[in-house]
C-alpha cells in the first residue's frame, strides 16, 4: 500500500475533555489526516488497517489492558517503527513521573507532550513523524523490491551456474561472489582483488585479456572473453567472463557488472577432441579404440565439473554489498536534509533570541553553548555527506605545498607539545585538483588519528611526493600527488586496518570518535578522482597516504578579499519552504533584518503569488519540497518573472545536474549573519 490518507493519517485518543477535538482540527488545518477513535479498541482497529502516529491522552491507557496495542508494536516488521505521541497533564513528563515513563518503555517510539501545548509544538512534531512514517513506508518498498530482486539474480545465477562479478572504475576494485572465486581456486570467503585476478591470469593470456577490457573500457562496449588463469595448486583452468557497463549519472563509466563460468571442462574437451580428431586422420585403422577412449575421457571429465556445479550451488552470498551501500546512501540523503532542517530551525531561532535577551552574560553563555552543540551537529552531517559521496565540492588547481605550510600553526594548536612533526615538500611541485577546504579537514583528521594513536608522544611526518599511476588497479592512468601521514603510534592489526574505512568503525573508546573520520577522507578521495591507501605496523605506526589527481591548469593568484556593501533599504521577499518550523524561524529572521515577507508552503502556491501583480524584489526556496522542488519552481518563474533573483536554501547536496548550476545557493543549516551577507549580493 502506497502512502496516503489512510496510511499517513494520526490516529487520536483522548475520549475525556475537548483534547481530541482540538488536537484533531489542529492537525487537519496543518494539512494533515485526523481520525478520532472513541476506545482503545477502536484505536487499535484503526491502527491495523493503516496510520501514520497515534496520539493518545495519558489517562485513556493509564489503567487499561495494553497487551494486544503492546503486542501489535512488537510484531511490526523490521522496516516500521510505529510513533506515538503521548498527551500528559503538567509535570506528567517521564522523568518527573513513572507512570508516564513505564508507558514509554511500553510503547516505544513515544514522544511526551505536557497539556497545555502549543499549537506549533503538535503541528511541529505530528510533521515530523508523519515524514518518519513517510521514511519507513519507503524503505519497506526498498526492501521488497531488493528482496525479490535477488531471489529472481540468484534463481538465474543458480540455473546458469553462474558467479557474480562487479569492477568498480577508475579505482579498479573487485567484488566477486563465492562461486566465482572457486573459478580461480579460491575457497567461499577468501579475499580476492583486482591485483589477485590480474596475477592469476596465465602469462600468454594477458596482453589479450588487458586489451579486451580496455577497449570496453573505452568504448562502453560489452566485455566478453575466454582465457586460462593458474590456481594456487598450479593447476590451469579456463573461465568466461562476460560484462556490461554501469554508468553515472554523467555518462562516464561507474563499473562493469557481469558474470563468470568455469568452462575448463568444455576448454579440454575441446582440446583433447582436436588432438583426437588429428589423431584419428593419421590412425584411421584404431578409430574404434580412440573413439571408446575419447568417450571415457570425456565422461571422466563431465562428471568433474558436475562436482563442481554441486559445490557451488552451496553458496548464498552474492551482490548484496553494492545494493546494501547504494541503499545506505540514499538513506543518508534523507537523513542529513531533515537533520539539517532541524538544526535551521534551532540556530535560526537562537540568533534571534540571542540578539532578544538581555545583557546577561550568563543567559548569552547558555545561547553560545546551544549554538555550538548545533555547529557539532551540523559538522556530523557534513560527515555523513562526506561518505556518501554527496557533498558539494568545488576542485580548483591548489598548491598543496602552500596549503600545508599555512596549516603549522593549526597542528601545533591540534597535536599538542609531545608531538614533533616533520614537513617533506619538494618544490616545484605541480597542482592539485581539489576542493582546498575539504583537503585541509581531511589532513587534519589523519594527522589527529595518528596523534591518537600516540598517547606518549611520538612524531608526525607529513610527505608530499609525485605519483604516475598506469594501469593501477584504483586509480585512472595518470599523474598524481601523494600526502602520506605518517606516524610512530601503535598501529593496526590486520582485521581492524580491514575496516577501517567503513562507516561507523572505530577502534577508539566509546565517546571518543564518530567512527566517520576515516571513512569521510576516504569518500573525498574518491569523489576527487583519487584515493585513501592505509598501511600499517603493529608496534611500529600507520602511513595513510592521500593520492589526489594533478591539475591541468595553474592555480589562481589570490585576490583581496571581496566586500559585500550592506543593503539598507527593505526588500519584498517571498518565500517558500513546505515545514511550518523552518518557515516560522527563517521569516522572523527576515523580518529582524527589515524585510517584508510574503509566505508560501508549496510551489504551486508560490506561482500563484508569483503570477498576480505583487510586487516582488526576491525568492527565496527550499529545494525538497512535495509537489513541486524549489528547482522545478525557480524553472517555473521564468515564464511568470524572468528576472526575479532567486536563493536556494537547502541542506541537500545530492541535487540534480544542470539548473541549479545558474542558481545561488545558501547550504543549511545558517546564521542570520550568512542570510544577510548573501540578501545583500543579490539586492545589491
């Protein structure tokens, strides 16, 4: 069942009193749907055959029976997490009352309201969770599409006697499925890259095999190609691969997807049946004797790969990793677009009660400490964008020698006295394709994890060198700089140096790390068109090394630094944003900075407004919006008010190639002060 009025609608509970009459007409006026139940059974009922929340007066559950609701929200299935907005009475909060609390444990996803509530406070986070709801109901139809995506791969690998392939470009990285890595003599659960395939392959197949692959490469043709690769036993067997390429968004080659057959016993039939075959025109009177040994031979033979096929169709592990990564990403997307509207409304609302308050220090400390706890946040989703390969990078040619040169002073403030660090950078160097201020986190990062990893002290040198890649099995032939960190710390084991760069690990101590760091530099690297390498000695230290693709073009003198002249008169600026929460604060900030403000809560409603005879001086539009994104709504205007300046607010990097290049953008979350440097360059 697809999302809609019935699946997203709150479901309320409140049989005494007028709560579930105003709370209903509050959350319809809100553009959502209501529906009232007049018992907890009928509230049950309702729930089962479809909702988005439910929200119920404390004292409806307090004394009753909740086994079969408590039951139902148990046996939910993995993808839902049923919320629950709880009305109690002032001072019924969990952590004053125990009662209240001991329904949240019973119930799970709950969310406390104390009566009397705010209007915006219900509106605020019935939208919210009807957006969770929105969320799960989406990853429910992720899953099932996966689900029977490979039950109907593995039913055709199973039948074709089929392994699994994917190489990933320009890095060159393998995933192989079990059964293909029992195609090279390797056992289900072995590690096998690029460059263990590559040293397989038998010598005199090489150079056709290397040319084969490049000229799929190049010209996006089908890859298919026979050849003989040497088992670790010695023996020589024969494999077919075929593959087809996976693009990006921009047409460039992303990966080739194929599959692979042990065809060894085909191969020496072959073989043996021409040796045969020449055989027999030379030894025509022992053509009865060679044809009965030909047969042996060959039965012998097909009873050998039949053994094989059965060893392989044990096998279950196929191409999960690259759907379960591709899910993960645009998981996260949506993760980071409604953290970062949370975190708009929470700094936005601080500045101006910062600029409200009276001068008390101590009142303006506590504002200061709230706006750096959504500073943190904001970094957190950066991260997460950073490993999604989603951020909003701008690579220009950088001198690196510069660029870590200026950074001495902010590592001797990071790594502390116990630390000495050493810079290697030859001059001359060319330079660097790179996004400089991503380039400088990232270092930072690893010369902090090195740091780490030296509790008593030890040294950091920092390497800058040239690099040539041809024919590497993760990076596109080409000229590359490397920045290697290096350390004299503990160092890593085997398995942890393994998963270092996946999300979420961290061999620190609980509290002590994101898990993201490693995993962040890894992502830049890649989506610069580069690489992260890790090597590391237990005992002795870790080299991380950073290689980043050379610039083709000089970089660019450095110009003073641009001032923007402040705008005093007051503008009339409409904008548009579809959460009440986000509209709320953003228009008081507006207002605080003089301008008139004319409200809309979709795109259509904004071209209606855009189309009468207001007049208008700027419009300002979030880009995720239902019905219409504010890049659909920008492409609109043209036909209405060509001219009109537009401002794209969004906390959304993943956006769609082309119109937006034209748009300016300000990334959320930001302060009053960023919103009026960038109102003032657009009206001035």
């Amino acid at each position: 069942m697809r999302p809609g009025s019935s699946s997203e609608r709150a479901v309320i509970l409140a049989p005494t009193g007028r709560d579930a009459t105003v709370a209903a007409a509050l959350i319809q006026e809100a553009g959502f749907y209501a529906n009232i139940a007049g018992d907890l059974t009928a509230m049950i009922h309702e729930i089962e055959a479809g909702a988005g929340l439910a929200v119920i007066a404390d004292e409806a559950i307090k004394t009753a029976d909740l086994r079969s609701l408590v039951k139902w929200l148990n046996e939910q299935p993995s993808w839902s997490d049923f919320p629950i907005v709880l009305l109690t009475h002032q001072g019924g909060g969990p952590e004053r009352n125990p009662d209240a609390a001991r329904l949240g444990q019973a119930l799970g996803n709950v969310t406390f309201i104390e009566r009397p509530f705010h209007p915006t406070t219900l509106v605020s986070i019935v939208g919210s969770a009807v957006r969770g709801r929105r969320r799960q109901y989406q990853t429910r139809a992720i899953l099932e599409d996966l689900t029977e995506s490979e039950g109907l791969l593995q039913t055709a690998l199973n039948a074709g006697r089929l392994g699994a392939l994917e190489l990933h470009l320009p890095e060159f990285e393998l995933e192989a499925s079990d059964p293909c890595k029992t195609f090279y003599g390797r056992k289900p659960g072995d590690p096998f890259s690029y460059s263990d395939l590559l040293a397989a392959v038998h010598p005199d197949d090489r150079a056709r095999r290397q040319e084969a692959l490049d000229r799929s490469i190049r010209s996006g043709k089908d890859y298919s190609f026979e050849y003989r690769n040497i088992w670790p036993d010695g023996s020589v067997h024969w494999v077919d691969v075929r593959a087809r390429a996976v693009r990006r968004p921009d047409g460039s080659i992303k990966s080739l997807v194929g599959v692979s057959s042990d065809i060894t016993a085909r191969k020496t039939s072959e073989i043996e049946r021409e040796n045969l075959l020449a055989q027999l025109a030379a030894e025509r009177t022992a053509l009865a004797e060679l044809t009965a040994t030909l047969e042996q031979r060959v039965g012998e033979r097909t009873a050998e790969l039949m053994k094989e096929v059965a060893a392989r169709e044990k096998a279950q592990e196929q191409l999960r990793q690259a759907q379960k990564m591709e899910t993960i990403g645009q998981l996260t997307g949506g993760v980071a677009h409604d953290f970062n509207n949370l975190l708009m409304a929470v700094m936005g609302n601080l500045d101006l009660l910062r600029k409200r308050v009276p001068d008390d220090p101590r009142l303006h400390r506590l504002i200061d400490g709230a706006l750096q706890g959504a500073e943190r946040g904001a970094s957190l989703t950066q991260r997460l964008l950073a490993f999604a390969r989603q951020q909003d990078l701008k690579a220009l040619p950088v001198n690196l020698g510069a660029l870590i040169n200026g950074m001495i002073d902010l590592f001797e403030r990071s790594l502390g006295p116990r630390i000495a660090l050493r810079l290697d950078i030859p001059e001359n160097l060319p330079p660097a394709r790179v996004d400089a201020n991503q380039l400088e986190l990232a270092i930072l990062n690893l010369a902090i994890n090195s740091r780490d990893a030296m509790p008593d002290g030890g040294s950091i040198d920092i390497k800058v060198a040239e690099h040539r890649s041809s024919g590497d099995a993760t990076l596109q032939s080409g000229n590359y700089l490397k920045v290697s960190v290096i350390d004299t710390g503990k160092g890593m084991t085997p398995d942890i140096l393994k998963k270092a760069i996946e999300p979420f690990f961290s061999s620190k101590p609980l509290g002590k790390g994101t898990g993201l760091g490693l995993s962040m530099v890894h992502g830049l690297a890649v989506q610069l068109g580069g690489a992260l390498q890790l090597a590391s000695t237990v005992g002795k230290g870790t080299t991380a090394t950073l290689i980043l693709p050379v610039a083709t073009a000089a970089p660019e003198a450095e110009s003073p630094a641009h001032v923007t002249a402040k705008v005093n008169r007051s503008a009339v600026i409409l904008f548009v944003d579809d959460d009440p929460l986000i509209a709320m604060s953003t228009m008081e900030m507006l207002e605080d900075l003089g301008h008139r403000v004319i409200g809309a809560n979709s795109g259509m409603h904004a071209l209606d407004i855009l189309r009468s005879e207001q007049p208008i001086d700027l419009m300002m539009t979030d880009h995720v919006m239902p019905g219409m994104t504010g890049i659909e709504l920008a492409a609109a205007r043209r036909e209405v008010r060509p001219s009109l300046p537009i401002l794209l607010a969004t906390g959304y990097a993943d956006l769609p190639e082309g119109a937006q290049l034209d748009l300016p953008r300000l990334a959320k979350p930001y302060h009053q002060d960023q919103l009026r440097d960038r109102l003032d360059q657009l009206l001035g």
